[in-house]
C-alpha cells in the first residue's frame, strides 16, 4: 500500500502539469492578434445602397475564415471605413487604415474614380486593394487586384450574343442590325461604347443612335424620344444603375416592350432591382459574370450561407459575390504565407484560384485581373435572371485589348476624358463632393 500510495503522487502531479499546460496553450493560442484588413464601401450617401452588400459578403467571408481557425490561428479582423459615396474621403481613409489601423490589404471602392483615388495612395504605401466591380478598362496597377471583368470578359461577348439572338431581323439580310447605345456621362459609358461600336463595326452591326444622359439627370424624355424616331433592333445601355427606374419606365410610357425593341443592360443587377422603384424589365436582358440564379451546388450553397446570416430577403448581385471571393482569394495566399504579412501576400497571391460561386475563378499573374465567365440573364418578374447564354469557359483579361496598343488606348482614354462633356462631369461632380466617373454596379 505504501508503494502504490508513492507512485499515485507523482502520477496526480503529472495529470494536473497536463491539464495547466493545456489550459496555458488555450490562453495563448486564444492571445495570438488578430490580422486587420480594411474594408473601404460607403455606409451613406447614394451609392450606400449598392455598396451595404459588399460590406455583408466581406463580412461572411471573415466570420467563415474565424471559424476555420482563421490564418494558422490568428483571428481576421475587418475594420470598416464610411466612404460616404465620396472618392477624395475614400482616399484619405485608405490613408488612414494603412497608416493608423496597420490592416494588412484593402478591400473596397465602387466608382472607378474612388479606384483611381484609391490607386496612388495603395502605390506610394506599396499595400494591396482588392477590387471587385466590373469597369472599363484601360489600368493595371502592382497593388491592385482587380476582381471584376473588363470589358472582353463580359461586354464584348454579350454584344456577339446579342447581335445573333436579340432584335427584329428585318434589317439584318441587307445592312445589319440597327443598334441604339445609350449610356451616362461618365469613362464607363464613354469607353464601352468605344468597344461596343468596335464590334459592331466588324459584325455589320450600324449605330442607330448614340445618347449619354447629363450627370444627375432623370430626365429620359429625350433620349427616349430618339429611340422612339430611330426604331433600332435593339438597345445596348450602359446607364448607370440608380437611373435605370427612370429609363424602363419612360421606355414603357412609349409602348417599347422587351418584345419590340429589347434592351441588353450592362449596369442593372439583381440589387438595382430590388433598391430602386419598380423597374418595368421583365423581358430585357443584362449581362454579368454571376447570377444569384446559378443553379450550380457551390453557388446554391453560397446564398443559403448568405441568407442564413443576413435574412431570407437577402440579395446578391455580380459585385457581392465578387467581394466574396477577393476575401477568400486573400485568405488562401495569407494562409499560404502563414500570416498576412503583405510582401509575402503579393508574392503568393498571383497564383491563386479557387471554385467560386460563379466558377472557377483563377487570377491572372500579368494583368492581376481574374479569369471570369460571361453570361447573359433575362430578367424575371421577380427582379431574378434566367440565365440565357455563358461563355462555358472563364474568360482571359485584357485590360487593353490587344487589337490597339497600350499606347493608343491611353490615347482614346485621354480624349474622352478631355471631351466638354466629361470636363463638365467632372467639374460638377468635384462641386458636388461626389465621383466623376459615375456608378459602376
């Protein structure tokens, strides 16, 4: 007895050394700091509206990633800065997230100006920015992740489509189709329609009209009007999406149908739907890389992820599920690094890709562009698209496509932006406090 009573103690001493050091590892794995990323979208002003989604995909995307374990232990923490729908402010949180909060990369920016803002300040810093709109074109930058298509990824081969499927065949045998493009006067529209007619040009295709609405207008009378007098096939618009109620509304008042003159989209979106005023486009079209629509597990399984967190009403649109990936985009290189140390980051995140929601989504190590799918939806009484047509495969990025140079791009860029009309844009917009080159969505 007296021996078994001397081997228990030290065996007790041994049990309880066990328990403290497991506890002491808790409190100190549970002690590791956070990695902070910043997350810069507005939470007022008009484009808050269009930007709260992307906040909620950024979010889910973190709290998914903590729940994992986070970056080899180490809790991601977003901290969020008001952008209040201003590109100069944009700048200077962008300034004070890198200086002050110390976050690792940058997530945020809805207008290509708060890009372009944001652009100089990510480069004099050399930090990181992920963005996730789809935009014109015409950039490349070492310190920005562009996680939205340009326009050979989306507007391009929606143009192709649209000139085969889309519009009244009558004029077709003889001169092809009569094409109207109506747009804002923002880069966006400007650019695009620069491409589109490109298209048209080498397709048969003929410009019936070509219209861009002033800046802060809702006025759609006069466009509308020569749409009316030049009866084209079918309309290709580059609205900006908080004008596009105005637009399908007056086109009804006229008695233009989806059935008589369609209307291929490039601004209007799932969350345009659901925010602005009753849109009469059922029937129309709008082409996007990503569809809350798509029947794919991955993706089914992503909305039911977003709906359980933010309610069953919840509403993703191609700029959501695109903030979505460009976080977990960031997670695989950070993991890959074993911290989000940013040096380490940019080297590893030039070759990553991952099954996203919208596909395989792979980024592009040249243009630090990712590889998108094209598609076309057709709008459903709901304010959700059937999907009508895909590219089947992603699509390669060129911010410049390759049939001018680089050096004429620059050229055509630099006139539409010293063009009167986009001098007075922007002039008014640098009164008003707001973008210049107007919503993307």
């Amino acid at each position: 007895m007296k021996g078994n009573h001397k081997l228990g103690i030290p065996l007790i001493l041994l049990i309880v050394l066990a328990i403290m050091a497991g506890v002491v590892w808790q409190y100190l794995a549970g002690s590791k700091p956070s990695i902070r990323i910043g997350v810069l979208h507005s939470l007022s002003g008009v484009l808050a509206a269009s930007e709260k989604p992307l906040i909620d995909a950024i979010q889910l995307a973190v709290e998914e990633a903590n729940a994992a374990g986070g970056i080899h232990g180490h809790k991601i923490e977003a901290v969020v800065a008001d952008c209040r729908s201003d590109a100069g402010h944009c700048a200077r949180e962008a300034e004070r997230l890198i200086l002050e909060e110390r976050v690792e990369a940058l997530f945020g920016c809805w207008t290509s100006t708060c890009r372009t803002s944001v652009k100089p300040v990510v480069e004099r810093h050399d930090h990181l920015l992920f963005y996730a709109l789809r935009y014109e074109g015409m950039e490349q930058s070492p310190n920005i992740i562009y996680g939205g298509a340009v326009p050979n990824q989306l507007v391009m081969p929606a143009v192709y489509w649209a000139l085969e499927n889309l519009g009244n065949r009558k004029h077709a045998r003889h001169s092809g189709k009569r094409v109207y493009l109506a747009g804002s006067e923002n880069v966006f529209s400007r650019v695009v329609n620069i491409l589109i007619k490109d298209v048209l040009a080498a397709n048969g295709g003929i410009v019936a009209g070509e219209y861009y609405l002033p800046l802060g207008s809702q006025n759609m009378e006069s466009l509308v009007e020569d749409i009316v007098d030049q009866q084209p096939d079918l309309i290709l618009s580059t609205i900006a999406g908080a004008y596009n109620a105005g637009f399908f509304q007056t086109l009804n008042r006229r008695g233009i149908t989806a059935e008589s003159i369609p209307v291929l989209s490039f601004s209007v979106t799932e969350v345009v739907l659901s925010v602005q005023d009753k849109i009469p486009m059922t029937g129309h079209f709008a082409a996007r890389n990503y569809f809350q629509t798509i029947p794919s597990p991955e993706n089914q399984a992503f909305v039911k992820r977003f709906r359980d967190r933010y309610g069953e009403k919840a509403v993703i649109d191609s700029p959501t599920e695109a903030s979505y990936v460009n976080v977990h985009m960031w997670i695989r290189a950070a993991s890959e690094a074993g911290s989000g140390n940013l040096a380490k980051v940019q080297r590893l995140i030039l070759r990553q890709s991952l099954p996203a929601p919208e596909g395989i989504v792979a980024l592009d190590p040249i243009t630090r562009h990712v590889w998108k799918v094209a598609r076309v939806g057709k709008v459903r009484e709901d304010g959700q698209f059937d999907i009508v047509w895909d590219s089947t495969r992603p699509l390669e990025p060129s911010p410049f496509p390759s049939y001018r140079s680089r050096e004429e791009w620059n050229v055509l860029l630099e006139k539409v932006l010293n063009t009167p009309a986009m001098l007075q844009t922007t002039q008014f917009m640098e009164k008003s406090g707001s973008n210049s080159r107007g919503p993307a969505g």
